[in-house]
C-alpha cells in the first residue's frame, strides 16, 4: 500500500470534525459518525461553496425496501430526491427463477444490468415480440406501454431501472394478474371465448415479485409471432462496447445513435482512476441523474449567482445535477470510480470547460482570467471532450 493511499485510508477511518482552517469547531454529539464520514464535505464544506442548493443526493439506502417472495425493490422517485423531476430509479433484485410479472407502465424504462442475468420479454403494438437474455453490463429499454417481463435466471440478478419522468412509482405499474383479478370473470370468459368456471384458479391480487423455476434455454422460450420480432432490439451490451480512453478514465456512451430504440435516455458509463476526476463541464440538453456503482467520490454542483454545493457519493447513491449548472467528479477513494450519467434525452451531449477556453481566443480568456502562462500552455493540449 502506498504512503498516500494509507494517508486516504487513515483519513476515511478518523472522526471528521467540522473544522475548516479558522472556521468551524468540533461536534462532540450526538452524531452519527459512519454517516458523517460518508459525507465529509457535507460536514465540511469546501470554502467555495456558498448559498443554498437542494439537496442532489439520496441512497438507495435509506429507500423503503419492497420485499416479496421473489426478491425487492425500492426506489428513489421525487418523493425521495424532489428536485429529480425528469427521471426516476429503482434498484431490484429476483433471486434464481423469480419473476417481475408482466407489467406496463406510462414511462419508457431503461435499465442497466448489475450482477446475474435476466431473460426478458416484451410484445409492441404491431404483434412483434422480443425475448432475450441479459447479463453484467447489458442494458434494455422498452418504450412506454409496451408490456414486458423480467425474469432472474440461475443466479438470480440486480439491475438499476430507470424511468423517465421523476414522478414514476414502480408500485404503481399495470400489472396482468392485478388487472384480470378486477374483472368480472363473466367479461374474462367473453374476452377469451371459455367458461367463467375456467378462471376458478386466477390469484385474487397482483403477484408483483414471485419466485418461479428458472426457465431452460433461450431457444426454449422463443415464440413464433406472424408479425416477427421488434424492428429495433430491446437490449444491448453497454459495457462490452470500446470505450473512449480519456486521461483517468474511460467512458462509453450509450444513445439513440448506437441503441436507436432509447430515444428518451441517454447514457454514459464513466470509470475514473483513483487521483482522477471527470473535468468540469455541463450538459446543454437536460438534467444529469446519476447513479454509482463502485468507489467514492464527490461533486461541486455551480448554480449560478455564487451558488455551489459539494456532495460527496458512493457505491448505491443517486446523484442529481439540474440543467445546465457546473460540476465535476473527483474520485476520493483508492478505488476505481463506476458511475452512470443518465439523460431524459435521445443523445448524449457535454461541454467541456477546458475545451471552451482552449477554443476561445486566448487574449479574450486572458482578459478575464489573468491566468498564468503555464495554464495557457496547458489548455493548448486540451481538446479532448468527455472525461
Ligand atoms: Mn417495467
Ligand atoms: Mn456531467
């Protein structure tokens, strides 16, 4: 281990005191330390944050869990993080076999696999149906209305679904067995053409998650539909794409450019290195809705009139940067940094401050800034976007 890794360790490990040079004084409690050490710049706050933003965090942590047979789910929706207004997120899990039932809900729905695999199906509005199996790192979305399923295979699976619109509930979803078991089974037998004797076995309410067997082969699950299958795939592989090799970091970025059917989100996966940081930028299309996967980090939001807010994430927190505002993304930890970008939008779109300046005649960069010359030489060898 190196001297300046045992020095983050030992950091991470002591007691934060909200003490900042000759501001602040200690806090002999009552405290909760775990969460303070979680959350160091919340304690503490950088000198150069100022004013009052909202709150741009929430853990899935401390959301309501939904536990049944199959497995959980909870969310963080508007109710929980009020300013995330344009997406909303659930983290689920179906243990081996276990089955999210056949739903459809008014938002399209997005979702990135975190461990396990799924099998997962949908039928859209042209008879055209769509079966796959997905693992660590693929994704799917279905458009609004279309009715799908999700089922957990061998290992059982996690996987973070994301709507886009913050006001979604995932207990709120039209689901099949909720809905024949609110129609008269007089109406069911007309609809189906049978006896309303053969209805006699239908659950009396909505099974939601439910422990199933694990189904064989995909080939097996296959169904013949005259119309075919969907035009353009459900599904796709994220991270075996060939990601975008940045100084610290990598990103791969998902859209409508190279996954036509999500024309509602689009997404970057970024890896930063320990040390490293995603360089400051905004994004001039739409709110960010992130969520971390691995490592820790932190944020300083800039919202205009001497406003800024630092917040510090970690593995299973939602971050949130309204539109158009300042940020950057520094890895704390000595760890890689893991993290989804999220964006009610149907491309990807970023600018880069560092871009910018290198861009803009560098008379008028002095003119503000009266930088030095050896960040003006450092600028001419920044054209790269993204991280
Ligand atoms: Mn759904
Ligand atoms: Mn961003």
């Amino acid at each position: 281990m190196s001297a300046s890794v045992q020095h983050r360790r030992d950091k991470m490990n002591a007691v934060p005191q909200p003490v900042r040079e000759n501001v602040g004084g200690t806090d002999p409690g009552p405290r909760n330390i775990p969460l303070d050490q979680q959350n160091p710049d919340m304690l503490t706050p950088p000198g150069t944050d100022s004013g009052t933003l909202p709150n741009l965090k929430f853990s899935f942590g401390i959301a309501h869990n939904r536990l049944d047979t199959g497995g959980w789910a909870r969310e963080v929706t508007v109710r929980e993080l009020p300013i995330a207004t344009t997406i909303a997120g659930v983290n689920m899990r179906l243990n081996p076999g276990s089955i999210r039932e056949l739903h459809w809900h008014k938002e399209a729905e997005w979702s990135y696999m975190l461990d396990g695999r799924a099998r997962i199906t949908a039928v859209d509005q042209d008879g055209r149906n769509f079966v796959d199996d997905v693992g660590v790192g693929d994704l799917w979305y279905f458009p609004a209305g279309i009715p799908h399923s999700i089922q957990g295979l061998g290992e059982g699976c996690e996987f973070l679904l994301a709507f886009d619109n913050g006001s979604f509930s995932e207990n709120s979803t039209f689901l099949i067995s909720d809905w024949l078991a609110h129609t008269p089974k007089q109406v069911l037998a007309k609809n189906f053409g049978v006896a309303e004797s053969d209805f006699a076995t239908l659950p009396a309410r909505e099974l939601y998650i439910f422990q199933s067997s694990v189904p064989g082969p995909l080939s097996s699950d296959k169904v013949a539909a005259p119309a075919g299958s969907v035009p353009q795939t459900f599904s796709h592989h994220m991270l075996a794409q060939e990601p975008v090799r940045c100084k610290g970091g990598t990103v791969r970025i998902t859209d409508s450019r190279n996954f036509p059917v999500s024309k509602t989100i689009a997404a970057a996966l970024v890896e930063i290195e320990p040390g490293a940081m995603r360089e400051l930028h905004w994004h001039p299309n739409n709110d960010e809705w992130q969520y971390y996967i691995a490592g820790r980090g932190r944020m300083t939001v800039f919202a205009s009139s001497g406003q800024a807010r630092t917040f510090d994430y970690q593995a299973g927190d939602v971050g949130y940067v309204p539109f158009a505002m300042g940020h950057y993304i520094e890895n704390t930890g000595d760890t890689t940094l893991r993290f989804l970008e999220l964006f009610k939008s149907d491309h990807y779109a970023d600018i880069s401050l560092n871009q910018w300046m290198a861009l803009t005649p560098p008379k008028l960069i002095q003119a503000h800034l009266h930088l030095d010359q050896k960040v003006m030489r450092a600028l001419r060898k920044e054209k790269s976007p993204v991280v």
